[in-house]
C-alpha cells in the first residue's frame, strides 16, 4: 500500500520498515526516525549478561555451607563487604542465602567481620600484636 492510498479517511499507513510505534501529536528527534538507533537502542535493553550460579549446578545450599569459612570468603572484599550481585554472578535467591550464611558466620565468629579470610594487610602488626598476646 502506497502513502497516497493510505491518506484517505479511516486510513493509517504503517511503515513495516521501522520496528518502533509512533504515537500522533507527538514529537521526535531526528535520531530517534533513524533505523540503526531504533535497533541499538532495542538490544541495549534485551541482552543479559549469562550468569553461571555455582550453587544452583552443584545443588549447594549456600545457608548450609555457613561453616565453610574458605567459601564464603570468595564472597567477601578485601575490607569484609559482602560483594554485589554483578560481581559475583549468582542468582538471587543465592546471592540472598549467601549473604545470610556470611552473616551467620560472622555471628559465630568463623569469618572476620572486618576483613577477608586470609587476608594479612600488615604482617608487622599482626605479629606484634602476637607478641604481646
């Protein structure tokens, strides 16, 4: 169908060449008609990044695993934050479950609260603080 035809009364001509609506009494910027936009702008949206959940393939439970202080640690920054969901590539429903195990850990006292498991920042001070201990 032509834009001529489809200037009649009753008529709406769609353009099948643009995969995105445009709405009457509404204005646009003139990137926003251009195609190669329309399609970036679509897939900036739709493309996830894959994730690999450990817990989930080896059907862990991450509250049961509170006692294995070397595998929370891997879940834990330098400083003793428990790291965002984007970092560490879980699930939510795990990334959840992990931090409630870090926090039962810490609780218990298997994990420092204020630093990594294995993690030494200054050995002089660890081993003067041994000395007097």
């Amino acid at each position: 169908m032509s834009p001529e035809a489809a200037s009649g009364p009753g008529l709406v001509y769609e353009n099948v060449e643009y995969t995105r609506n445009f709405h009457p009494k509404s204005t646009y910027h003139p990137h926003e008609l251009d195609e190669g936009y329309a399609k970036k702008s679509r897939n900036k949206f739709t493309q996830t990044k894959k994730t690999w959940d450990p817990f989930v393939a080896l059907d862990l439970d991450p509250l049961k695993a509170y006692k294995n202080a070397s595998l929370l640690s891997n879940f834990v920054t330098d400083m003793g934050k428990i790291k965002p969901r984007y970092k560490t590539g879980l699930t939510p429903k795990s990334q959840r479950r992990v931090a409630q195990a870090i926090k039962r850990a810490r609780a218990f006292g298997l994990i420092p609260v204020t630093s990594r498991l294995g993690f030494v920042s200054n050995s002089k001070a660890i081993s003067r603080g041994a000395r007097y201990a």
